[in-house]
C-alpha cells in the first residue's frame, strides 16, 4: 500500500523556517546541494517511526504543505489518479538518486508528490 514517505513545508523564508523548526523541535536542518533552494528536514532517526521532509520557498501564495507518496509504478499511479479526478500538475522529472516525480493535485486542489523510488537509492 503506498505510504506518505516524505512532507514539504513551504516558507517565505526556508532559512527562518529552518531555525524555527531546529529550535523547537530538535529537527537537523541542512541545505541540499542540488539546484534550487531546498532544505532537507531529518526529524529523528531512521529506526524510530515518523517521515523526514524538507523546506522550500513558498510556491504560491498560502502555499500549503506538501505530502510526496511512494509509488511502486508513477504511470500507473497517474493514470489512475486522473481518471479519479486529479490533475498532474508538473511533468515527470527524474530526480537522481530519488526516483521518479511529479507533483499532482487531488479533486480539492491539494497538492501532492508522487514518487517511484530509485531501487539502488533504497
């Protein structure tokens, strides 16, 4: 059954966001060495329940937070959400060492992430 894997909290100021969440909660806030703005969210550790997230500039305004779901097949996946109402709200994109992603939204607007896992990235 697929499982939400991964959130997005978008900011206005990742770099606040990110102090914010490190002071109040112990969270490890690192900026990610790849093209955009992004900070990875570790929240506890791997063997203990709960998912890691990250932080990025707001999208839109009253950007919301954003849940990427695991998928054992995106296509499918989309295919399915489609037909159920949804929107793919960004193209398939390859993320190295991650897998398989786009972003969707469901029939209220939400917003969410759809991921199929790079196996070797497991």
């Amino acid at each position: 059954m697929p499982r939400v894997v991964h959130f997005e909290l978008q900011a206005d100021d990742p770099e606040r966001a990110g102090r914010f969440y490190k002071t109040v909660f112990g969270w490890d806030i690192r900026k990610w060495a790849g093209e955009m703005e992004y900070w990875l969210v570790t929240t506890g550790p791997k063997d203990a329940p709960g998912i890691d997230g990250a932080i990025m500039p707001r999208m839109s305004p009253g950007g919301q937070t954003i849940n990427t779901i695991a998928v054992d097949d995106l296509d499918a996946t989309v295919k399915r959400l489609t037909k159920a109402g949804g929107k793919v709200v960004t193209k398939r994109q390859t993320i190295p060492g991650v897998g398989l992603f786009c972003y969707c939204a469901d029939t209220e607007g939400n917003t969410l992430g759809v991921l199929q896992p790079d196996m070797k990235a497991k």
